[in-house]
C-alpha cells in the first residue's frame, strides 16, 4: 500500500477529542497521549504541558511531527495543521523536513530585513560620531522610518514604497528632516550592498521627488542692542552655577553649543589662558584663548565641578556633560524666545559685531570660529595662526560685551542679515 493509499484510508476514520476533554486532561506521573483521530494526539505531560502531535512514517521510518501548543493551538487549528502535513506527505514531502524548510526560510528572512541591516550600519557607523549626532540618527530611524519597512526585506525595498515613507516626514512639515533621512537610507543601502543583503540602492532614485529644502539659521540677536538686553537678563538668572557660568561664557567663547557643554577641564589651560580641543563639525585641533573674564568664571567654577572631568557636568551625574537643552531651558526660563537666541546664535553675534563695529578682520574671525581659512597659496591656516592677534581680539570681545552689559554707549548699525548656521 502506497503513502497516498495510507492517506486515503484514514481520511474517513472519526476524529475523537473535544475541548471540553483536552481541558480536564491532568497531568499525571508519566506522560501520557490523547488520541484523536489520523494520527493526531495530544501528548499530555508530567507538568500539565499539552503538545499536539501526529506520527507518521517517511522513507520507511517512524516520525513525529510537532504541531504545538495548546490551547495556542486550538483543537480546530490542530487538525487543520494535520491536514496541511498528511497532503504533504501524500505529495512525498516530509512534513518535519518542509516545516524546518520555513523556519529556515522565515529566520534569513528576518536577519535581512531592514531594520537588522540599518542597526548593523548605525553600530559600525557610530564609533565615529559623536553622541548627540548618533542620538538623532538612531531616533529618526525608530521614529519615521522602522515603523513603516522595518521588517521587509530589503532587498525587496523599491523606491516607491521608499518615498512614501519619506513623504511622512515631509507632510508633517519637517522638509529638512525628511532629506537627512533619505541620506541614511542611502547609507544603509550602501552598506547592504556592500555585504551582499542588497543589489541596488532605491533611494538614490527619489531625491529629486521631494520639495527642496530653503536654508535655515539659527535664531540670532546680533546687533548691540540686542545683545546687550540678553546679556542683562542672563545677569538676572536664578539657576545652578553650572549653567549660570556656562550663560555667561557662551557669549564670549562663542563656541559651537556642543563643544561648551563638553569642555573638559584636561583641555583648559588657565595659566595661559588657552582652551584646547577638537572641533566637533570637522574633527581638528583648535584654540580659544580665554579672557580675563572667562579665566575668572572659570576659576569661580571650579572648586565646584573638578572632581568631574567636565567644566560643565550634568546636575544629574559627574560623569556626564551638561545636557543639550540645559542652555536654551534657560533662555526660556528668562523669557528669551526661540527667534530671539539659542546656544549657537552667539556665533552669529561675535562674527557681525566683531567685524562690522569693532573693526576686525574677517579671516581673524572666521579663524575664531573654526571655519576653514586658507593664506595667499591656498594653505589651510594651523591652529595657532595668529593667535596673539585672536588673544588681543577675544579679549576685547568680552570687554565690549562688559560695555554692552552696563549700559554703555553702544554704536549701532543697520540690522544685517549675517546669521550662520555652523
């Protein structure tokens, strides 16, 4: 008698279980079965586990097929799946064999899916980024695109279905962060070329479908009005000492916000009056010389910070910096509005006031500001290029802003769009 033959005359023999007796089966000292119908029983265990099964015979061997759990499998489910394994094995397929097949199948399925590829990529990539900017990577991904292709695979991502998921971001309004997520995209489909999970990159197809984005600055007060009713209201701020002297140094280091709230006390030199470190938008060494009025506050600061290796430590631990939103936090406590400063808009004050009322040269400024500058034969400038003429300068910087914080005659000029956004 053939397999088929077996099948075809078990088709008919009457199927014995109900639920109401697989739920008062009890567990007993020896595991025992609950037989069915075709093969099918519930294999009751020692400790009250109920497992169907169906034993079968391939190839001349005696098998069993595990079909699962009740009552996650449901009586009805049971013999469907029964169903499912008798016509495969009517068809010569052995039922364990083709079940191990899928799980094979489905487990290589999800190890390429998109969101394995894309954690693969951001853990390779973010040795070499700083926190703040591997932070909002990781939470864009899980916040605007996961969601939507996290578990496809992703060698079957088409640019279609990728431009709707970044068409998300963009109809919410955030046109700039829909396009630094397609950038990431196409990283991640660079990166699973490169390890055979793709074969081409879709999202390099639909840059042009999405609206352009206009340039933004940071908010900025940049005339001397301006600046000296902030600097007046950060006199009048009731807050730590920590970010009390961080308001107060900001203006007159005017550093990018990231590379204050990381200053390590290891970089600062008070002695000559130099801060030391890397830049974080570029990766290169630079120097801020620090006025009187910085190497002061600093001194003041210190008896309370040392045992950090942070100037500017989180109140929440030592061992981490300040937090990004410390600085604005406490605008906004002041009554200082997001269009009138953030952190980064002293950078755009120092380099208006510095060049159009007190006179210095540009290339001194941008130097300041750890902008690329290159001398007459095209060679970038090192870090300490003209850094006795960046002392004189910075110095009379925060002399200035001690004029503007008193009340002092300011000289004024006409509002000029000159922001920066670096």
């Amino acid at each position: 008698m053939t397999v088929l033959d077996q099948y075809r005359k078990t088709d008919t023999v009457k199927m014995k279980l109900s639920d109401t007796k697989i739920r008062s089966a009890k567990a007993s000292v020896k595991d025992y079965k609950l037989p069915d119908g075709k093969s099918l029983y519930l294999l009751v265990k020692t400790n009250g586990g109920k497992l169907w099964r169906y034993d079968y015979a391939f190839n001349g061997k005696r098998k069993t097929y595990s079909i699962g759990v009740y009552p996650e499998v449901s009586l009805a489910d049971a013999r469907d799946r029964l169903e499912h394994a008798r016509k495969l094995l009517a068809n010569g397929v052995d039922p364990t064999e083709a079940k191990r097949a899928e799980k094979s199948a489905r487990l290589s399925k999800a190890a390429n899916s998109f969101e394995v590829v894309a954690r693969e990529w951001f853990d390779k990539q973010k040795t070499v980024w700083v926190d703040s900017h591997a932070n909002r990577i990781i939470r864009r991904l899980e916040r605007d695109i996961f969601p939507w292709i996290g578990v496809k695979p992703i060698a079957d991502l088409e640019a279609p279905l990728i431009l709707q998921t970044i068409r998300r971001i963009e109809a919410r309004g955030a046109g700039e962060t829909a396009h630094r997520a397609l950038q990431n995209l196409k990283s991640i489909f660079t990166y699973a070329i490169a390890t055979g999970r793709a074969t081409r990159n879709p999202a390099s197809d639909i840059g042009g479908a999405l609206a352009p984005v206009k340039g933004t600055h940071f908010a900025a007060a940049t005339t001397p009005d301006e600046v000296a009713k902030i600097l007046r209201a950060i006199d009048g701020y009731q807050g730590t000492a920590t970010v009390m002297t961080a308001l107060r140094i900001a203006p007159m280091v005017f550093v990018r916000p990231g590379e204050l709230r990381k200053a390590k006390w290891s970089e600062i030199n008070l002695e000559s009056a130099e801060w030391c470190f890397t830049v974080s938008k570029t990766e290169t060494p630079h120097i801020v010389p620090l006025s009187s009025q910085v190497v002061a506050l600093l001194k003041e600061l210190h008896p309370l910070t040392k045992f950090s290796q942070f100037v500017f430590p989180s109140a929440r631990s030592f061992e981490r910096p300040m937090s990004d939103n410390a600085i604005l936090a406490a605008f906004r406590s002041m009554g200082i509005g997001k269009d009138e400063m953030t952190g980064h808009g002293w950078r755009a004050a120092g380099r208006t006031i510095l060049d159009e009322v007190l006179h210095y040269p540009p290339h001194l400024i941008e130097h300041q500001l750890s902008h690329a500058v290159k001398d007459a034969n095209g060679r970038a400038y090192n870090r300490t290029t003209h850094l006795p003429q960046r002392k004189e300068m910075m110095q009379a910087w925060s002399d200035y802003l001690d004029k503007l914080r008193k009340g002092a005659d300011i000289i004024s000029f006409p509002t000029q769009s000159n922001q920066i956004g670096a």
